[in-house]
C-alpha cells in the first residue's frame, strides 16, 4: 500500500558518487488568501542542492561561458521560491557548500543564511533585484522578493515502494528517484510577497511536498497532482482524497524504459495505484502532452489488474512559467519546462470495468516538458 510514510528517503541522499555527481531537492507548493483582498494564490518553494564533493566558499554555476568551455561542474544550494499565475515568477538565490547546513540523518534540515527547511517547518526569504537578474543569466532567476514561515503536516504519503528503497538509493540504480512524503499536505503561517501578506490555512492551502534526487532529469518529465477534488456524481467535495502522477522516462542504469509513470489516488481512504515498478500488477500506461497556443493539456490512461484512471487536465500557458534548473553535468537541457499550480480537468476512476466517480480537479500542480535526446 503506497500510503506509508517513511521519512528516510527525505534524508539527503547526496553520498557517494551522487556528491560528486548528483542533486537532491525539496519541493513545496500551496495555495495562500490575501489578507485584505481574499485572492487566492498559489505558491511554491524548493531546496535544491548539487555536486556538494565540488563544493567552495562561493556557489559554482554551471551555465557561466568560462565554466562550460572548462568542463566545470555547478555547485550550490540554490533556493527556488516563487508563484503561479498571471504574475508567475521564480527567484533564486544561491549559497556555497561552505555557506550551508545540511544535517544528512533522520529527520533532515538543510540552513543557509535566513532559510531553513525540515521535515515539519520552513521559514526563509529570497530576493532578487531586476538588474542583478538581467546581468547575471546563470541564476535562471526573475526578480522580486518572497518571504515566509510556515509549520507543514503531511497528510498522505506516495512511497513508491523498492524502486527507492535504501538498497537502490545506495546503489544509486536510477538516474532520477522520487518521494512524495506529502502529497497531501496541510501548511499554516504566511507568506509576504509584492507588498502584499497571504494567510495560509491547513483546510485550504491544496498543499503538496515530494522530493526528487539523482544524476540528471527525465525527459519526458511530466507531473500532475490535486487534493481540490469534488465528485461530479454526487456534488460532493473529497476531503480525504488525493492524487499524484509523475514520471516521463525512467533510466536504470544505463537502460531506459520509455514512456512509464508512476501513479496513485488516495479515493477516500481507498488506494488506487498505477506503478510499473510493481510488475505483478501488470500496469499500462499511455499519456500524451501537447502545447498550444494557450494551453499546456495532458491526457493519461493507466490501467491494472482491477482499476483503471483516466486524467485530463489543462493549465492556461499564461498563469504558468518555464521553470529553470542546470543537470549535476552542467547541462540545461529542459529549456521548457511548463511549470504550474492552477491546473484543472477531470479524473474518472474505474474498479473492475465499473465507474466508481468522475472527479472535478481544481488547483492542479503541472509539469510537462521534453527535448530532443
């Protein structure tokens, strides 16, 4: 059963051949209320480290020219915080593994300058003026200024079962894993952003928390996940539920297996998962993302041994961005990567041929993108 926390693989997995090669990060997102206007507004935070081995006083950034022709690698903790919508943004400020505090057991912290994460609370700031954003390409960064303090409970867990397992971190057999200890999450405190403070409220942030780690990204890389969900059958808001889907093209080793996701719907206290890795269930999978115009759409069939989900979402390309990251290589390859928080659709969910609920999804967490190998 794929609900089962295990905040083990929260831990930084950045040892052996993945510190001299390698990223881990901590991803969360969440809706928040203007205090005096009542707007909703989705944000997200990320802790992302790489190549501690190649670590200096300084962050190393991999996109700088001189950097590249020498075949220097990135190194930094670099802290993403940003927002979603008609204003969407990603600032990034950066610190030298010298300037950084990661604890590497269970439960995990990492703390640089004002900005500290683990495993129940966060609190930071990152700012970036116009003009250091326009002069220094390498940051992959907008400008402006988030702050905020925040407690995180996480509510429902995605373990995907061995293919993370401490075996298969420790013998680093993919080249990218991923952990959703919270794919449901209650956040609380407040955020400042553009002179405005927004109230985040457990019952109503839609909060999510996962984490990736490995070598270098997926591509295709797709991710879909919503805890705003009503039935379309009964008019009933799911207060117990939850879904989330990722995953593109898994490489083990060497060897990639084309087209595979990992999937899971927490239906009201029911498990429905759709996980290759778990052979024995003979799980399908077939998804397409396209691009127009105006919209990022994703369409996604699985089905196993007993159920069967088909997901639809769409997100408007103009409350989205194209979200930056550098590979452990110093590649950056994805270099449109759509990125977003305000996703809807639908979700229709099959047990043994028969519809068990055609779901409404509302405050979509989305990712799609690709490149040519």
């Amino acid at each position: 059963m794929f609900n089962k926390s295990d905040i083990s693989r929260n831990q930084c997995q950045l040892f052996g051949g993945q510190a001299k090669l390698g990223y881990d990060w901590w991803w969360h997102s969440f809706t928040a209320i203007d205090s005096e206007s009542g707007e909703e507004k989705p944000f997200f935070l990320e802790f992302f480290v790489c190549n501690p081995a190649s670590g200096q006083n300084k962050p190393v950034f991999g996109q700088l020219p001189a950097n590249q022709e020498k075949g220097i690698r990135p190194s930094y903790l670099m802290i993403k915080a940003g927002t979603w919508g008609e204003d969407a943004r990603q600032i990034h400020n950066f610190y030298g593994w010298n300037e950084i505090t990661v604890d590497m057991n269970v439960p995990f912290s990492v703390k640089a300058g004002q900005c500290y994460l683990s495993e129940d609370k966060t609190w930071g700031k990152v700012s970036l003026s116009k003009e250091e954003a326009e002069s220094h390409p390498e940051y992959m960064s907008s400008y402006g200024e988030i702050s905020w303090n925040l407690t995180i409970d996480k509510k429902i867990a995605f373990n995907v079962g061995y293919g993370a397992s401490s075996l298969f971190r420790k013998i680093q057999a993919f080249e990218m894993f991923w952990h959703a200890e919270g794919m449901k999450s209650a956040y609380s405190g407040e955020v400042f952003y553009n002179g405005h403070r927004y109230n985040v409220i457990p019952d109503k942030c839609y909060g999510y928390a996962d984490k990736n780690w490995g070598k270098d990204f997926t591509s295709p890389w797709v991710w879909l996940s919503s805890n705003n969900l009503t039935s379309n059958i009964t008019g009933r808001k799911l207060e117990n539920s939850v879904f989330d889907i990722g995953g593109g093209r898994p490489k083990v080793g060497p060897i990639a297996l084309d087209r595979k996701l990992l999937s899971a719907f927490w239906y009201e206290g029911k498990p429905f998962e759709f996980n290759f890795s778990k052979f024995w269930t003979f799980t399908k999978t077939s998804f397409n993302s396209t691009e127009t115009e105006d919209e990022i759409i994703w369409h996604v069939e699985q089905s196993n041994l007993t159920s069967r989900m088909v997901t639809d979402i769409t997100c408007k390309k103009k409350d989205m961005l194209l979200v930056n990251y550098e590979a452990p290589n110093g590649k950056k390859l994805h270099n449109r990567l759509w990125n977003g928080g305000n996703g809807i659709g639908t979700v229709r969910l099959y047990h043994f041929g028969k519809l068990i609920d055609e779901i409404s999804c509302a405050n979509v967490g989305c990712e799609y993108g690709e490149y040519d190998s």
